[in-house]
C-alpha cells in the first residue's frame, strides 16, 4: 500500500497559544517515543501564531490508526483549544 499523506490545518483559539505550543511538544515527543510508521510529523505557526499547520505522512492505514491511539487524550485537549479542518 502507498504512504498516507495528511495536512492539517488548525486554528487557534484566541487566548490558548501557550497552551497549543505545550500541547503541541507533548504530540511531537510522543511521535518521536511511540509511534513506528511516522514517517513525517512537522507543525508550523504562521506568522501572527493563529494558525497551525500539520504536515504528516505514514507508512500505511496501520501506522495511522497507531498514530491516533498514541495520542488519545492529548489531540482532544488539541481539539478543545482549535478548529481543524482538513
């Protein structure tokens, strides 16, 4: 099976950028420590630190369900401080 590709695109509620930067390190180490089919995970702040976008990509469907396990509790926590659309 080809690689998964995935953009996020993230906006961040007015107030809570402190909270989305610790918010984003924890999904970032937990990559690094958890997951074993990332093959590409990177977040970047535009310019006035209201948006976000998330470039990923997988090794298949499997590493992406890993992924989404891994991170639990702490990509809802992203969720509840942002809109995200795809």
């Amino acid at each position: 099976m080809d690689t998964i590709q995935v953009t996020a695109r993230l906006t961040i509620h007015e107030g809570k950028l402190e909270e989305f930067k610790e918010l984003a390190a924890q999904c970032m180490r937990s990559v690094r420590e958890r997951d074993s089919g990332t093959l590409q995970y990177d977040w970047f702040l535009n310019n006035n630190h209201t948006e976000c976008v998330v470039r990923e990509k997988y090794k298949d469907s499997g590493a992406v369900l890993e992924h989404v396990a891994n991170l639990g509790p702490t990509l809802g926590a992203v969720l509840n401080i942002s809109d995200m659309a795809l």
